[in-house]
C-alpha cells in the first residue's frame, strides 16, 4: 500500500483528493497540509511513497518544497496546479505527474495506475547467461570494470545509477530498471523506487514506528525501504511479514 500525503492550502482539493485515495485499495493518506513549513516537515518525518503537492501553498512554492527535500526523500511527486504554464517546471525536478485543476477522478486513478505499474516487480528473471558479473564505469580517459559481487547497493538517479562499493562510489550511465533487468535477481532485491540492494551485505533490518522501513548495510550505510517493495525483500531475507 502506497503511503500518501496530500499538501493543498484549499480544503475542498485537499477532501477532493483524500477522498478518492481513501477508496483505493493501493494508498492511504497518512497526512495533510496547507503550508509550506509543516508540509515540510510531514514529509520529512512521514516519508511519503507519493505527494500530491500543490504548486502554490501558503508559505511559498511546492515547487520550491520538492527542490529543497528531493535529496532527503524519495517519492513520487504528483504536481497540482490550476495553472499550466507550471507543467515543465513540474517536470524538470522528475514529477512523477501533473495534475491541471478542475481534474477529474479518473486522472487519480491514471496516476496510481501508472505508480503501480513502475513499481511492479519484474516478473521474468534474466537468464543465467545475460546476468553481468561486471560493469564498465567510464570516466574521463579509462574505463574501470565493476565486479557486481562487490556492489553494495545501487541509487538511481535521472538516467545514471549510483553504485556503493567498499569505500566508494561509481557514477555509471544507465536507468535503475535497465540495471535491474541484469543483475543476479537471487543476490540483488529492489528495496525502493529508487534503490536496489545486495542481500549479501545487508546486516540489520530495522523499524521505525512499528515499521520495517531501512535497511543497515556493512558498511553503515542505511537504505530506505519503499512500502510497496517490502513483501518482496522480507521474502528474499527469509523474515516473516508478521
């Protein structure tokens, strides 16, 4: 289940939306706002897997309110506006959708679709033989070749993958979904919209209000866990979803 926050300094659009996601088997509104300071700070301590944020709110921007929390947050953002001139804007920071006012409910229900549908996990696993067992990491004069035994953990972002070894980080060109297409699915879980992890160097799995929700690698290093990919990772680690 999605766990949603909807910001809006309107009640009706707030009630409007809320209501629909109340009705979805897939979300649940965990929190509402009006301004920008207590926005930010549902966020924060919620750590949405969507918001729905409007892009004028008291306070200041919701464009401004994801610029400043993308880096601390991983969600998708869904845009609201009565305002078009908006949309690029909206999608220049990676906006999951946007949202024109008045919107039917219909366009909700195209958004969760789409969400899901992004965050359903591969069904079919790459054969034994297009598995890669390295990644060649260009940069400027060299290519150094990865061995994928020794990636920790992998952050997507944009069209580039972070990838966590011992001590370091590489910078390789390629989409997270790409990347998970090829690595051993026995030994790499998607643990986030935005992580894969290797169960290999995973060492604690904690909570946080009474939720497993990160995970401690060998290193120190926590990763959030994204609600909808928990099943999954507490499948392969062999812990009861009890």
């Amino acid at each position: 289940m999605y766990r949603c926050i909807v910001i809006d300094d309107e009640a009706l659009a707030r009630e409007r939306i809320t209501h629909y996601l109340s009705q979805s088997s897939l979300c649940e509104v965990v929190a509402q706002a009006s301004n920008y300071a207590s926005a930010k700070q549902l966020i924060l301590e919620q750590q949405p897997d969507i918001c729905f944020l409007d892009i004028q709110i008291i306070g200041g921007s919701g464009v401004e309110l994801a610029k400043e929390l993308k880096n601390c947050v991983s969600c998708h953002w869904v845009f609201t506006t009565a305002y078009s001139e908006h949309a690029l804007t909206a999608f220049e920071l990676d906006a999951t959708d946007y949202l024109l006012k008045p919107f039917e409910d219909s366009r909700i229900a195209q958004v969760i679709a789409k969400i899901h549908k992004a965050n359903k996990p591969v069904l079919s696993a790459p054969s034994a033989s297009k598995v890669r067992r390295q990644l060649p990491v260009k940069s400027v004069g060299s290519v150094t070749f990865i061995n994928t035994q020794d990636i920790m953990w992998v952050k997507g972002s944009a069209n580039y993958v972070e990838l966590y070894c011992e001590g370091k980080m590489h910078l390789h060109r390629e989409t997270l979904s790409a990347l998970e297409q090829t690595l051993d699915p026995k030994q790499f879980i998607r643990v986030h919209r935005s992580a894969i992890v290797n169960i290999e160097y995973v060492r604690s799995l904690n909570s946080e209000l009474g939720r497993f929700s990160l995970l401690q690698l060998d290193n120190g290093e926590e990763v959030k866990i994204g609600q909808s990919y928990k099943a999954q990772l507490l499948s392969a680690l062999g812990v009861d979803a009890d």
